[in-house]
C-alpha cells in the first residue's frame, strides 16, 4: 500500500481498531505496530485484512487459487476473523482459517 504510513496515522487519530482493505487478489492479515514521531511509543498492533478475491476466475488468481473472503466478528476484547475459501471442487466455500486478535485500544 503505497499510502500505508498515512492510512495508518488516520487510523490511531480515529482509534480504529482495524483496516479493511479491498481488491488484493491475494487474502492478507497484516498486524503492524506503529512507533509515531509523537508519541514514541510503539502502538498495540491494528489488523490490516485485505480481502482476496471473491469471483475472479482461477487463472487470474495467482498461487492462491481459490476464490476466497473473511467473516468479521468483533467481540468485546478482541477480533475473530474467519477465512473462507472455494473448496477443490468449486462449489462451495469451507473455512480456510480462523484467527483470534486482542483488542487493547481506548475504544474497547
């Protein structure tokens, strides 16, 4: 992401809790933790999700080849997302993968 350092400063001014970014053919959870100029301290990480691809055909997919997307749920003290991909046969999507991320941020 060519912006990331202004995206992320955007984020901790509103306290976002995490990014959600679009159209990366290649699914992606990214937890960065950001040191700023002004407060010296290095931040609790912000998860950055980049969505794969919902419908574009396997041939445009690159190395992962299945279609694929993430369920959100934001829970009291943390974040669990869920990946959802095409299964081998093409006609129907499993769960790929989950993930559980602490939420430490002054909006919790």
């Amino acid at each position: 992401m060519g912006n990331a350092a202004e995206v992320f400063d955007r984020a901790a001014v509103w306290n976002a809790e995490l990014i959600l970014s679009g159209h990366e053919h290649h699914p992606a959870i990214t937890l960065p933790s950001r040191c700023t100029q002004l407060d010296k301290e290095v931040s609790d990480p912000l998860p950055a999700v980049g969505a794969g691809s919902f419908s574009v055909i396997d041939e445009e997919l690159g190395p992962i080849k299945h279609n694929h997307y993430h369920i959100i749920h934001r829970r009291k003290e943390k974040v669990v997302i869920i990946s959802r991909c095409l299964d081998q046969d093409g006609d129907r999507f499993e769960e790929h993968a989950r993930w559980r991320i602490p939420i430490a941020r002054s909006g919790s």
